[in-house]
C-alpha cells in the first residue's frame, strides 16, 4: 500500500494514548484527524506544542508540517473517515465503569459511519463494551450494520508513560473484531503502525486481556507492598529479600514496594474486573478487591511511618516541615494522574504538616494546593525535619540526598546511606 492509499483516519482523544497514535499514523502517511473536546488541547496541538511526556514538540511540528495533522474539536471534521479510533477516558464513578467518554465519542462519530469504514475502539473496559455499547450506538445512529455494512473492532492501548524501551511501535498490539472481515481491518491498520500484532478470537477476548495485565500487577505489588508492612515489623530487609528471590533465572518476576499505585491503569482496571463479574456472576474477585485494599492503604501507612519517624525525635506532624522528593506517580514522568504520592501529601497536609516538594516534572497545575515546589538542594535538605522519597526520578540530585540527607523515609530503596529508615 502506497502512502497516496492509506486513507483518512480520526483519532478521538488526543491524550497519552490517542495522541501517539495520531502521531506515528501521520508517519506512515495517513490523514490524520486528532480529535478533542478540550479545546485548550487543540489549540496547543494547532500551535504545535505538546503536553505528554511521550511526544515533543517537534513531533508535533513536523506532523503539521507534512498536512495530514489537522487537530480539532469541530465533530464535522471527522467526515468521510475511513478509519476511527476511540481512545477516551474510562474512569470510575462510585466503584462503578463511567462509559460515558465512550458513549460520546461513539455518538459523535456515528453520524459518519458510512459502508466500508472501520471504527475501533481502544479504551480500556470491561468486557462486552465493543458489542453491547459501542456497536449498537454505531448502527441505531448511521442505520447500518456493524460487520455487514462496516468494520469495528477492539485493540487495547498498552502506552506506558515515560518508557524508554517500549513505546508505541515496539510494543505488541492486541487485535480484535467483531467478524473476521473486522479483525482483518484492525490488524491491517495497526499493522502498519506497529512492528507485531497479535490477534485475539473476539473483542470480549481482548478486553479481558488487557484487563488482566493490568491486574497481574496490581496484584503482585499488592503482594510485596503487605511483604513490606510485615518485614518492618519483623525487622528484615524485604529489598534484600526481593533481590534475593529475584536472582532465580525461572519462575519469579520481580515487583517492588511503594508508596501505593497510580496512573491511569492500575487503580482502575482491575475494578473494571471486579465489577463485571459481580455484576454478571453475583460473586467477589476476592485477588483484586484484597489487593485494592492493600494498595489503596499504602498512603495511609506510608503517613504512619512519617510519624513514628518525627516521634522518634519528638516532633509532631502537625507543624513539622516535610519535604517530599517527588509526585508524579512513576519515576522519569510528570504524570499525576492517580498518584499515590499525591495523596500521602494530602494526608500529611490534613495533619497540618508544611511541605514542600522537589519534582522537577510535574505540570505546576497538577501541584496540589499548599505545597511549593523547590529546587534539591542542601539548604532544603538542612531545613526539612523528615525527607520523605515518593518518587524516584532520575532528575533528582541523589548524591546531594545520600551526603546531607539523614532523616529519611525512602519508600523507593533508591539512597544508599545505611541511617535512612526504607518501607
């Protein structure tokens, strides 16, 4: 196929998953329409400026450069598609999948569905979404049939925020469709974005899979966060018991503890689960609701250890300054977006802590209200009663904080000193 051939395609959403996407489709030489309700996104894309770690701004000026990027929030922009992506948001609303984002996008794009397109969906859901919502949207709103008329099909998004080994193109994709004719669509068009496809029997196959990556490692840190819990009190190193375990060439993948998870898959996905099986089995997946409870209690245990720290000197929360080294929810990213880092510093302000933060990453507008942002150096270091590391970013100034640093709570095993006090 000639890049003459390769059609127009409509990206909707143009975040840390639909934005990639549109980039590297552009490469390959698609008509690429970048899709957004926000208008503040837009008009960064149109002025060629990025907001995700992923994507420069180069990236962006040069997919304007060749024509074929156009961003918009106009909906009849997306006329005469041949191929649509929807890769929207689906949070959670009281324990429950919010499918709202799905809903409008679908609505949106259905008025252009026409004979021959392709519609994928790439949002991550539970299954059955691309047949009992997507599919009936798509057909009640164009009067045509999903698989006769037009293709759809479900293709997971596996972005990893801040990766430098596994980006878009690398990283497998997960096809899936609702006929073979469907599935053959998808692989094609992901084919040529990516350099391997793996094919999945049907869409509800593939939404599953994505969810159970996801929760393997929500589990799995679950694990070694309660591992954690339980070493300090039994006085063992559980990183010295981790690597030790981890030196065995078969049968155990590494997972360490943390402050707690974050982001935009781990706190939510694995309810999306949970929720479908109760809702469809009237039973409990007890794995993921014990390891929801266990992560989502790290916070409150990471502010538990913050304060038998400041007792051991005789401080009290309550007025002690805290400096905390990173926000974002994983390391070498500005991403804060669920960020257990975010809520320890919330806890510790409720407690009348005064903190301040090094996190040379985070968007100021992520910061939540009351900490300041400052530099590493050795004068916050000397000012801090507690140094708490919640974020171990490749940025920060590590041996400054091993030289001067000597009340520390490191959640991350990431200073050497033998007097910091680790999770």
């Amino acid at each position: 196929m000639t890049q003459d051939a390769r059609g127009r395609v409509v990206i909707l959403g143009q975040g840390y998953v639909g934005l990639p996407v549109s980039m590297r489709a552009v490469e390959v030489g698609y008509d690429v329409v970048g899709f957004d309700v926000a208008k503040d996104r837009v008009d960064r894309l149109r002025s060629g400026k990025t907001y995700i770690d992923d994507i420069s701004d180069s990236e962006v000026a040069a997919a304007l450069a060749t024509g074929r990027f156009t961003p918009s929030y106009h909906p009849a922009d997306m006329a005469e598609f041949d191929i649509a992506v929807i890769s929207v948001p689906t949070p959670l609303r009281d324990g429950a999948p919010d499918l709202s984002y799905i809903e409008k996008a679908t609505d949106s794009v259905g008025p252009y569905v026409r004979p021959g397109c392709l519609v994928i969906l790439e949002s991550t859901t539970y299954p059955g979404t691309t047949e009992e919502v997507v599919v009936p949207r798509l057909e009640a709103i164009s009067g045509l049939r999903a698989g006769a008329d037009f293709r759809v099909g479900f293709s997971p998004e596996r972005i990893n925020p801040g990766d430098p080994v596994y980006g878009l193109r690398n990283t497998p994709k997960i096809v899936s469709g609702v006929d073979e004719a469907s599935l053959n669509a998808v692989a094609e068009f992901f084919g040529a974005l990516v350099d391997k496809v793996v094919p999945v029997s049907g869409t509800r196959e593939a939404e599953l899979a994505k969810l159970l990556e996801n929760t393997f490692r929500h589990v799995n840190i679950a694990l070694v966060n309660e591992l954690a819990m339980y070493c300090h009190d039994l006085g063992i190193d559980v990183w010295s018991v981790i690597d030790a375990a981890a030196s065995k060439p078969f049968g155990f993948m590494k997972f360490t503890p943390g402050p707690g998870v974050g982001g935009h898959c781990l706190p939510i996905d694995p309810s999306y689960l949970s929720w479908q099986v109760r809702r469809t089995l009237g039973r409990n997946f007890r794995f993921v609701e014990i390891a929801n409870d266990v992560n989502d209690h790290m916070p409150d245990y990471v502010v538990t250890r913050v304060t038998s720290n400041l007792n051991k000197v005789r401080k009290a929360v309550n007025g002690a300054d805290i400096l905390l080294i990173g926000l974002a929810y994983k390391p070498n990213s500005g991403d804060a977006r669920e960020s257990p880092a975010i809520a320890v510093a919330h806890r510790l302000a409720d407690l009348g802590a005064s903190l301040r933060a090094v996190d040379p990453l985070i968007p100021a507008d992520h910061v939540p209200t009351g900490i300041e942002i400052v530099e590493c150096t050795q004068a916050e270091i000397d000012a801090a009663d507690l140094v708490v590391v919640l974020t171990d970013h490749e940025v920060v100034d590590w041996p400054l904080l091993d030289r001067h640093a000597d009340k520390v709570l490191d959640t991350r095993n990431r200073l050497r000193s033998p007097s910091v006090d680790r999770l």
